[in-house]
C-alpha cells in the first residue's frame, strides 16, 4: 500500500483536472425537444427544488434504469452509483457502504452510516444495530419510480444516521398502478421470484397491495479446509405491501402504508457440526405509516406523520467454547452454551414538518420530531429486558436567491438523545451559475452519528448455565461518544443540451476525528472474563505478559479510536446521443487515511492495532467505474449491458488478503408485446457472465447466473 503523504496530493490534482475538463464543456442556451428538463428533488433539504440547485450531490436511479438493469434487489441498484461499495447476501446480511469505513467485525455487519428510506420512512432499526436489514426492504422493484442517492452528509434534514448519505425510494403513485401486474424470474442457482400487484379504487381513495415471494440458492462455494466445496447459502422471503391515498378535502390528503416481511437464510458453515453448524435465521418486520399532507397554498404545506416499526429474529443453535481458565492454576474448560442472534425491536416515529415561501427570492422549512426506540436481545445484552431510548430533534432548511445566478443554502439541526447527549449539524452551500446550463456548488457541513444501542450499552458473553458457571464475554459497552464528521465538498454540473448530455463532479474532502472502531478493553473487576486466550486454544487477547495488567480479562468494546480523512473525487455522465440509445458512466477516487487518536487503547495489542488500519484504509477500493448501455432496438427489443471495476478492497478485519479488483459484467434483452387489452414483456437476464465474484469474505464465491423473467399487466 502507498503511502498517504503520497497519495492524498494524486487524488487532489486528479480532481481539480477533472474540474477544469468539466468547465471546458460548451454551453447551449437553445432547448433540445429530446432533453428532458433537470429533475426536482425534494430529498436533499426538503424543499422540492431543481438538481442543479441542492446542496448535495445526487444520483438519480429512474424506472428506465431499474427495468434495464435486471436487478433483482434494490441494493444491487446501488452499485450504478459512483462511491458507493456492495455486498450481496452471502451468509451475511447485504452491506450497502459510501466511502468505505466499516471496521469489519460481525459486529457491524448492517451498514449503520447510510440513511435508507422508503416514501419516507426510516428502514434503520434498533435490533439489527441501528442498520439497515436489506433482507427485510419492504419494497418490490416493480413500485419504485425512482431512487433519490444523496452522495455525503445530510443529517440536518434526516437526523444522525444520514451520517455519510441517504437513499430515498420513492414508489409509484397509486393512482398510476391501475389494474393487475405479475412477474416472474427463473433460472438456474433456484431463482424462483413472482410479484402480484392489484391497483384500484375505493371511494375517493386510490389503493396498491403487493404480494412477492423472492428465492435464491446464494453463494453456493466456499474454501474451507484448504479446498473449495459446497456451502449452503439459500435465501426465502416474502412481501406483503398495502398503500393507500386518501383526499379528504380539497387542501387535505391522508397517506395510509402498511408493510409485512419475512425472510429465512441459511448459515453456518459444511463440516463444523459443532462451532458453526447449517442453520436457518428467520427474521419478520412490520410496519405502519401514517402521513397527513395540507396544502395550505400554492407556496405552503404542512405534514405531519407517524411510523411504527416491529423487528423480530430467531435462529437458535448450539456452539462449542473452548478455553483455559484465567486463574492462578489455569485448566481446560469445555462447554456448548445455546445461542441466539435474534431478537425484537419496536421504534415509534413522529414527525412535523412546514413548508413555505414568504417571496420570490426565499423558501424555508422547519420540523420536529421524536423518536423511541426499544430491543429486546439476550445476544446483543446478555438479558431480557428491554433497552430503551429517546430522541427528539428540531431541524429546518432555507434557500435564498441573492441574484438570479446566486443561490444561497443554510440548513441546521439540532439533536437530543437520552445516552448520547446533545449534538449541533449545520451546512451552507453556496451554488453559482456560471452560464445557463453550468453550476459550480460549494458545501460545508458537519453531521454525527449516534451509537447504536448494542455500541453503546450492549454485553455479550458465553456463559456455562448449570456447569461450572464460567464465563467468556464477547462484548462489554464501556463508554462510547457520537461520531463526528466534517465535509468540504467543490461540485460541479453541466446540462450539455446541445450533446443531450448531463456531467456531475464532486471533490470532496471528509474528516472523521473520532470513528469508532472494535477493539478488546481491559474489564472491571465488577465483571470478570474467565478467559485466558492462549495456544492452542487460539487467539492472543490475554497472555502470561499482560495478565498482570489485566487481572479481570478483557472483552471487546466500542472506542472513538481513529482519526479518518477521506479525499477525492467521483463524477457521472449520462448522455442520450439518439433517442434510442442511453448511456451512463460513473467513476470515482476514494483514498483513505488513518491514525490513532489515542495510541495507547492499542499499545499491549500490536498484533490488533495495525489490522485496524488497515481495515479502514482498504475499506474502500481506490479506484472504482459503472457502465449501463440501454438500446431501443427494432422490434421493440430492448438490449442493456453493464460494467463494473474495482480496485481491491477489505470487508474483513480479519482476512489476510482483500478482495481481489473485480470486474463484473451483465446483460439483458427484453422484448415487449401485446396481446389485447394485455400488455408484458418477456426477457433475458444474465449477471456476472465474465468471471465469478468474491463476497464479504475472500473464501465465498458467486457464479454465473441467468434467468428469465416475464411481466404481464392486464
């Protein structure tokens, strides 16, 4: 690895000639029939406005893009999205990562740093560690009308865990899903997919309910004891999706969501009966919103909504443990504690928000919200009550028009949470019009992220109930303060209407001055470990040198231990040469630096300490490209291919070597037809047609896999 006095000037000279290439561009003020007009946002500050005035870089993933990719799940999407790192489900939940930074650990094994949300309700819950249980999305790709990719810190319009992004689905209207819809995949590696949708009215109401089974056999290759062999990794769900839209009067309108998922994957490892046997983890969530929207005028309106969510897993199985004793008169110790990673959660959410323009030249918003939050976990607290938080924050958004080529962004938020404390976010944006058609945009923010509850308070432990009563403790919350991140972003964009083309730069510089990390603390005397670590038994957490320093034992916990800086630069480019044919190109330059803030947490674990680094540092691939090609063709045949590299990256603390670079190509071709009032469309999908790809971990493979899939709607 370079080193980063090296590294961090490359990336800055490459961004600032990718700048003044982009400005090169020329402009054409004359409108283009085939050039669609920018499109509005309204995630970014809340207010709808055009993409070339937000205070945040955004990729928009649209219906065409959706259909065209084959995609079967929405976090396989995201990787069109320049920046941003993914993992499918491989005996792992799926990890949906911008810029790296996860430390590597099953412990973080839901992305915690991404805000996720659908129609605008969080998909963050508190039993899966304050992250994001892709599994359980309660969406079908078929509702989505387009995904809204804030690229970079956005707390202040979404609270502490939009900490390095947000991903906003946004569904169909119902009123537009009119009729009846099925689809169905199926192909090899047991693809079994089938969606039924129903669209209609009742009253004044227009109504959508989804029915959709999802099925697949995973990552079906392992390297377990020096050889590839079979490694079960199948996957069932199931979504059940209720959306109703009701006028009340005129200047009211009542949204009604009702959600229901469940999901059962296979884990466990082929050969290991004992420490990590084939077993299946079945997990549910249910959900219920409720939004209340009153145009008050053409320039104002109010919200108001509620959300409820209810998490649930179980998967229980039994383990061996296996240590020596940390006593005076060390011995042997075997025992097979039971086991369960599930759990239940509850989350209740309400929310306030105003809208209004008082003039031509200034639009604003303000909100509140609250937030409580409960778990239930034995794994993740080595108890059965229920843990408890509570959250309420004040936040609010102004846009100001100096002059007609000057536009002025401030947002802030301020956040209260009962084991956190208080935190401030605040951002200004800046966004010039350089010439019709041409925005340069200049941002700065800072955001944090709040410790999830198993960071904050968890304690996990193997425990000899009945035997000897002997303990290993895993996990032991010992004081943990938010993360903090400061950004300074240079961004440019460009509709190029005389090329039927748009360009989007951003440069960005992050600075993470107390990231969390993992790593084993000395314990109290008020909770001992009962472990010493020591050959064979594996391990170097206790040895006879640090005994003496640590006479109760260790235990991992949460520290703000690095001190992070990430530099560089990502673009995308989307250009319509022909009405037929639509191209996008997305690239990006991540580097990544790390120090210790406090050498001292690390200095009697060297071994520990440089794996930290870097992890983080290798947390995401330096160099990464997209590629998405759809063509219109006769016949209404439609072809699409895309391109994916990377440059190698690490997922696991633990692992030896990283995932090695990677390119990835897939491809479909679609033809859609009539038959009467019915129209469908069958196609063709294959992924991965080039090579095969690793997963989370470098000993899990994916192969090539193909299907057919066929739409009918009537």
């Amino acid at each position: 690895m370079k080193k980063p006095e090296t590294r961090i000037p490359l990336c800055l000279r490459q961004a600032t000639l990718l700048v003044a290439t982009a400005l090169a561009f020329p402009a054409c003020a004359e409108e283009n029939l085939f050039f669609s007009e920018m499109p509005i946002i309204a995630s970014v500050s809340r207010l709808p406005q055009q993409l070339s005035e937000t205070p945040a870089s955004v990729t928009v993933i649209d219906q065409e893009m959706i259909r065209a990719s084959g995609m079967r799940t929405v976090e396989d999407l995201l990787r069109l999205v320049p920046g941003f790192q993914v993992t499918s489900h491989n005996q792992d939940p799926a990890i949906v990562a911008y810029h790296g930074l996860n430390y590597g650990l099953s412990s973080e094994e839901y992305g915690p740093r991404v805000q996720v949300l659908v129609d605008g309700r969080s998909q963050y819950s508190p039993l899966f560690k304050s992250g994001v249980n892709w599994n359980l999305l309660p969406v079908a790709l078929e509702n989505i009308e387009r995904i809204e990719v804030i690229r970079g810190s956005n707390t202040v319009s979404y609270g502490s865990n939009a900490f390095m992004g947000v991903i906003n689905i946004i569904t169909m209207d119902p009123a537009l899903t009119k009729g009846w819809m099925v689809s169905a995949n199926h192909g090899n590696n047991g693809i079994r997919d089938e969606v039924l949708r129903w669209g209609g009215s009742l009253g004044d109401a227009n109504l959508r309910f989804t029915a959709r089974s999802f099925q697949d056999d995973g990552f079906q290759y392992g390297y377990y004891s020096g050889r590839w062999t079979y490694s079960p990794d199948n996957r069932q769900s199931q979504l059940f999706d209720l959306r109703a839209d009701i006028p009340l009067t005129d200047r009211d309108e009542l949204q009604l969501t009702g959600t229901f998922a469940r999901d059962m994957s296979q884990y466990g490892r082929p050969g290991s009966p004992v420490n990590d046997p084939i077993r299946n983890l079945e997990q549910y969530s249910a959900a219920f919103g409720i939004l209340w929207r009153r145009t008050l005028s053409a320039t104002e309106e109010t919200k108001l909504r509620y959300g409820y969510n209810d998490d649930r897993a179980q998967g229980p199985f039994r383990t061996r443990v296996n240590f020596t004793t940390n006593r005076v008169a060390p011995a042997s110790v075997t025992f097979f504690p039971g086991v369960d990673p599930g759990g239940r959660s509850q989350q209740h959410e309400l929310e306030f928000e105003h809208l209004l323009s008082p003039r031509k030249d200034l639009r604003f918003m303000w909100g509140l919200g609250l937030k409580s939050t409960s778990v239930q976990s034995y794994e993740q607290f080595s108890s059965t009550e229920w843990k408890s938080r509570f959250a309420y924050r004040a936040f609010g958004n102004l846009e100001y028009r100096l002059m007609d080529p000057l536009l002025f962004n401030l947002g802030g938020s301020y956040e209260h949470d009962n084991i956190s404390g208080d935190m401030f976010d605040p951002r200004a944006s800046v966004s010039f019009h350089v010439m019709p058609g041409h925005t340069i945009r200049l941002v700065a923010s800072r955001a944090h992220r709040n410790p999830s509850l198993y960071e904050a308070a968890g304690h996990s432990e193997r425990r000899d109930i009945g035997g000897t009563g002997l303990v290993d403790i895993l996990y032991y919350a010992q004081g943990v303060k938010p993360e903090q991140i400061d950004t300074l972003e240079l961004g440019y964009l460009a509709e190029l209407k005389e090329y039927r083309a748009t360009a989007d730069v951003r440069v960005f510089s992050e600075r993470i001055p107390n990231y969390i990390q993992i790593l084993p603390l000395a314990l109290p005397a008020s909770m001992p470990d009962d472990r010493e670590t020591s050959a064979p038994f594996g391990g170097l957490r206790m040895n006879a040198v640090n005994y003496a320093v640590f006479p109760n034992g260790r235990a991992d916990s949460a520290v703000n231990l690095e001190n992070v800086r990430i530099q560089g630069y990502e673009y995308q480019l989307n250009w319509r040469p022909f009405e037929t044919t639509r191209l996008m190109y997305g690239n990006s330059l991540i580097c990544v630096t790390a120090d210790f803030t406090d050498i001292s947490r690390i200095a009697d674990d060297f071994n520990n300490g440089p794996k930290i680094i870097r992890q983080t540092r290798d947390s995401a691939p330096t160099h990464s490209q997209t590629a998405m090609l759809i063509q219109k063709l006769p016949y209404d045949l439609t072809a699409s291919i895309m391109y994916f590299r990377a440059s190698p990256m690490r997922w696991r603390r633990n692992d030896d070597y990283p995932i090695e670079a990677s390119e990835r190509i897939d491809w479909r071709l679609a033809k859609a037809f009539r038959l009467g009032p019915m129209g469908g469309e069958l196609a063709y999908i294959a992924q991965m047609v080039n090579e095969q790809q690793q997963g989370r971990t470098i000993n899990r493979l994916a192969d090539r896999v193909h299907w057919l899939s066929l739409r009918l709607n009537f």
